[in-house]
C-alpha cells in the first residue's frame, strides 16, 4: 500500500474488488445465519447493501459489523442459534411483503435490474415512513452508474445548472487499438464533450496510464473535448463550482445552452427540476 489517503467516496484500483469480496463475505455470513435459524431469514439495511455491492453511505447510524434482519411483526421474530462473531439484529417493518423482496444468488448483482427493481418497489408500495424522499431521490438516481465519486461529480455539476449527461457511455465509432470499446464516465454526446474521473490509480498504474493516454488521444483526434477530474475537484462547494463552470464553458463552446447558476441548488431543487412533485398523501 502507499502513503496515499483517498477522499471520502473516492474510487480506488481495487474498489470493485473489495465491493465483491465484502459481498460474498456477507453472504457467507448469511447462509451460515439461515442454517442457525428456525425460519427464513430477510436480510435489510446494511446488509442488504452489502449483499448487492453497494458502497456503505458515509454517514450511517446502523451498527454495520452487525446482519440486519427484518420482519413484518414482533410474532416473526426468528429464534437463531448464536454464532461466534456474527451478531443478528432484528427491524421490525410492516411492509415485507414477497413484492419487497430482491433475491440474492452467488452470483455478481445486476446493477440495472437492482435499479429497476428500486422504482418498482417504490411506485407500488402503499404510503410509509420516508416513501417521498425516495421518491425523490429516485429522480436523481441513474444506471449504470460505477462509483460515489461518480455521482459526486455528477450531481454537483448539474446542480449549477450542467445538463444530464450519459454515464458510462460507450463512445460510437471510436475504439482503442486492439477493437475495444471506450467509454466515458459521463458524456454529452451530441456536443463531443466528455468527463472522465481519474482516481490515483490512474496515475500510479503504469497499465491504466498507458490505457487514458490512448484513450484520450483517440477521443481528441476525433474533436472531443475532455475535461479531467480528480478528486481536489470535489473536495469543497467551491471547487465543485469552478468545475461546473469549466464544463458549462465546453459545452457552450459547442452550441449548448446553459442555464448557469452560479451558487448550487439543494438537491431538492434538482428533483423539483427533474419532475418531482411532494406530495404528503403518497
């Protein structure tokens, strides 16, 4: 390991794969909890994210080295057989129901059938405790999205006014030298202006570097405007802005309109912008 510290949300070279390996460490600790139990087990909270890949929030009152089960009511209480090291904590909820549940199997989530199965689960469950906030949040949330910093990046620019660009999208009719595909972390393809994130594996593996220098070269030779990121760009609201305006800036040199705000709007105001209405009765 290096001295390097990442930021907070900051992808790093083995991200992914610590994702994974926590995934399938928890479900270890799952199966081994279900062979303790006296009836089957829903697994919620943390756990659940866990069990799907997703990063933890960095903020989150819920002791996270704990399962999190839930139940529908005090009478579902499983009795489980205490295993070393594996505590079980028990949510009760009354909405489980077999239409809230998203099965787990050994192999790697599909994160856009999780992301479809989110808006579903929201749209059809009946009215509870904190429903329009995920309603509202749900208008923000993208597919195909890879890291925290990512939507970092993204909601902070467009709350200054930057259009929805595509994430992780494949660029058309331009590969690298072996047939390749190249993507970009976000695009705004019709203006051939791209964002790319670079996390410090980006600048420390010699593979990766060769790789964004390639890729860069070939996007530039074709007219595209790339716009690097790090993680300083992130660090602070003013640092955001300045970003936001150096894309708004791109983007316009190519014929977009942009509707600039110079100091940042709430997230709810982004929803609102992005067809969210607050409703109490929902």
């Amino acid at each position: 390991m290096n001295d390097y510290e990442p930021l907070p949300g900051e992808p790093t070279a083995t991200m992914f794969q610590s994702l994974e390996q926590i995934r399938r460490q928890t479900l270890q600790r799952c199966t081994a909890t279900v062979g303790q139990s006296d009836r089957q087990l829903l697994f919620g909270m943390t756990t659940a994210l866990e069990l799907q890949g997703v990063p933890m929030p960095s903020r989150c009152n819920l002791d996270t080295a704990a399962l999190h089960v839930t139940v529908r009511m005090r009478s579902g209480r499983p009795h489980i057989r205490p295993l070393k090291s594996v505590p079980v904590i028990v949510h009760i909820w009354s909405h489980c129901t077999p239409q809230s549940l998203i099965h787990i199997s050994n192999g790697a989530p599909d994160a856009d059938k999780l992301y479809l199965e989110l808006q579903r689960f929201i749209k059809e469950m009946p009215p509870f405790r904190g429903k329009s906030i995920c309603r509202q949040a749900m208008t923000l949330v993208r597919p195909n999205v890879w890291s925290p910093a990512e939507s970092s990046l993204r909601l902070g620019v467009q709350r200054h006014g930057i259009p929805d660009g595509r994430c992780n999208v494949v660029v058309p009719g331009i590969t690298f030298r072996s047939g390749a595909a190249i993507s970009l972390d976000i695009a705004w393809v019709e203006f051939k202006v791209g964002v790319e994130y670079d996390g410090d594996h980006h600048r420390t593996d010699k593979v990766q570097w060769r790789r964004d220098n390639e890729e860069r070269e070939r996007l530039r030779a074709h007219g595209w405007i790339l716009i690097i990121v790090t993680a300083q760009n992130l660090i602070d609201e003013m640092s955001i802005a300045e970003l936001a305006l150096r894309i708004a800036r791109r983007l316009a040199e190519r014929g977009a309109t942009i509707e600039f705000e110079v100091i940042a709007i709430s997230l709810e105001e982004l929803a609102r912008k992005h067809g969210y209405r607050y409703d109490r009765r929902r």
